[in-house]
C-alpha cells in the first residue's frame, strides 16, 4: 500500500509540474500576434505598378476616396526613390451611384 501511495503522490506531482509549465508559457515566451488589421492606406489602389508618364516611369495610384489618379515618379534607376505625387485625371465616382440613362 505504502509504494502505490508514492506512485499516486508523484505522478500527481508530474502532472502539476506539468501544467504550471503550460501556464507559465506564454509569460515566458510570449506567443507572436498577427492583426489583419487593414493598413493605413487602404483607400490607396495600385491601378498600374509601372506606368510611363510624360516619359518617366513610375506608379499608377487611384484614390478611392475621391476619385483621383496620381503618379508617383520613380527615381535613380539604382535606388528605389520616389518623388512627389503628380495629379493625373479625376474620375468622376459619384455618378456610379446615378440611375443610367
């Protein structure tokens, strides 16, 4: 009787250990969180990646918000710069909502 006593008594001990271990995890090695969070310029959609404008390649963007196309110029050929925004045209969005004729 005394050496089932100590079997029973040292698995329960086993298990403890054990499960102190599973909640102590995350305080000891915290677990890496994703968000699919949308980011900040969700309202940004690239119409063309590489677009030739005036002669200078670059990057085609249309502006969900209101209807704007822009382009972003490309800069050196050996770095990956960009100059200032270029206003393109203006669609005008707010007549995809008018009955058509």
């Amino acid at each position: 009787m005394l050496k089932t006593d100590w079997v029973v008594k040292s698995t329960l001990v086993v298990i403890a250990l054990l499960l102190s271990v599973i909640a102590l995890n995350p305080y000891i090695r915290p677990v890496l969180k994703a968000s699919a969070d949308v980011g900040r310029f969700d309202y940004v959609s690239i119409v063309s990646p590489m677009f030739l404008y005036k002669g200078a390649q670059g990057v085609l963007l249309l502006d969900k918000r209101n209807g704007n196309v822009w382009f972003i110029h490309k800069g050196n050929e050996m770095e990956m710069t960009y100059k200032d925004p270029l206003f393109v045209v203006h669609f005008p969005l707010e007549k995809l909502d008018q009955a058509p004729r």
